[in-house]
C-alpha cells in the first residue's frame, strides 16, 4: 500500500510541474510546415496618409484559413497555444501606388488584433497577441516607389493560456477548418500621400501547443 501512495505521489509532483506536458510543433518553420494560423503570403494593404500631422486612416484587414490542430494525446487538456509569423514586404520589396515617391518610409502598426472563427463557430474568438517592434522602415530601391525588404520584420507573437485559451481551444481543435482575420492600424511617415496604398505581406512562422494533465 505504501509503495501505490509513494508511486501517485510522485506521479502528482511531475503533473504539479508539468514533466508530464507534452509540447507539439504543428508548424516547425520548416518548408510546408511555416504557416502556422494560415495568413503566410497574404496581402496587407496600407493606406497612406494625407497632409498635416500622422493620422489613422482606418484599418486593413487581411485573412486566412488553417486546418485544426492535429496529434494531441486523447485525455489531456490544452494548455496553451503558442505561434509567431513575421509582418514584412514581399520577397521583391513593397511597392507604393503612384510615383515620385519618398527616399525613405516608416510604417507604423499602432494595433493588430485576430480572430479565429470555424464553420461551428461563426461568432468567433480574438488571440491575444502582441508584436515588436512596432514600425517597418523602408528605403526606396533604385526604382521609384518600390522598397526593398526590411532588415528588420515586425514580429507577431502568442502564448495564449488560461481562459482566453478555453475559449479558443474548441475552435482550433474541432469544427473544421479554421478563418483567422487579421485587423491593423497603421500609420506613416512621411505625410502627404493621400490615395497612395503600399503593398506588405504577413511572412512564415511556428506554432505549438502543449498538453497535459
């Protein structure tokens, strides 16, 4: 009897800190497994400022579709959600509508939320995130209005645990396939371009989650 208590007492120890979770990257960052919320490649489509002083010009929305999150063990509860993707240029660099275009230009992302919704579940949930830094600078490449790809992307990332996790474990898990909608404010500098549009893209990225008991 004593050697049963002694084995569930340890067992209870590991569960405690968590030696029995179980981490599992859906999407490595590998060829074909770098798109973990599905918005790699798609276009986000910046609407450029007017005269006077930096101003919101509204928001840009861009979406995409991931399957359900596959090879977590039956019994074992979600624990936490975890994914990073790059906001930055196309490969060939971003390029501004119009012409006689700024040197340099600095794309600032003021808020970015998402939310994930599936066939089951139209309503939907936001994934908290956040993101560094917070601008892209871009300088113009011996063609006018087209800006090479910057050294440095904006870095989207989660860790999402807890309730905001419970309430986004169901949609990512089960229901089928899964739309995340991406909304950004942005601004830029300089001003004095109104009706102009630059031309980015959400890049590749991981994803995890860990489960456990």
């Amino acid at each position: 009897m004593k050697k049963i208590f002694g084995v569930l007492a340890v067992a209870a120890l590991l569960a405690s800190c968590s030696a029995l979770d179980q981490k599992i990257n859906y999407a490595d960052g590998s060829a074909g497994k770098d798109d973990p919320i599905g918005l790699k490649g798609k276009a986000v489509t910046v609407s450029l400022l007017g005269g006077g002083a930096a101003t919101l010009q509204g928001v840009t929305t861009s979406s995409g579709t991931f399957a359900d999150i596959a090879g977590i063990p039956g019994g074992v509860a979600l624990k936490t959600w975890g994914f990073t993707i790059s906001l930055t240029t196309p490969t060939g660099g971003a390029t501004m509508s119009g012409s006689n275009c700024p040197s340099n230009l600095t794309v600032t992302v003021n808020s970015l939320t998402l939310k994930v919704t599936d066939p089951t579940n139209t309503a939907g949930q936001f994934a908290p995130v956040t993101f560094a830094p917070s601008s892209l600078t871009l300088t113009e490449t011996a063609t006018d209005c087209v800006y090479a790809v910057p050294a440095t992307p904006v870095v989207i990332s989660a860790e999402i645990t807890g309730s905001n996790l419970t309430s986004l474990a169901n949609i990512i898990t089960t229901g089928g396939t899964n739309t995340v909608t991406a909304t950004l404010d942005t601004t830029s500098a300089p001003t004095g371009f109104s009706d102009r549009t630059l031309s980015l893209q959400f890049g590749s990225g991981t994803g995890f989650v860990i489960a456990g008991i």
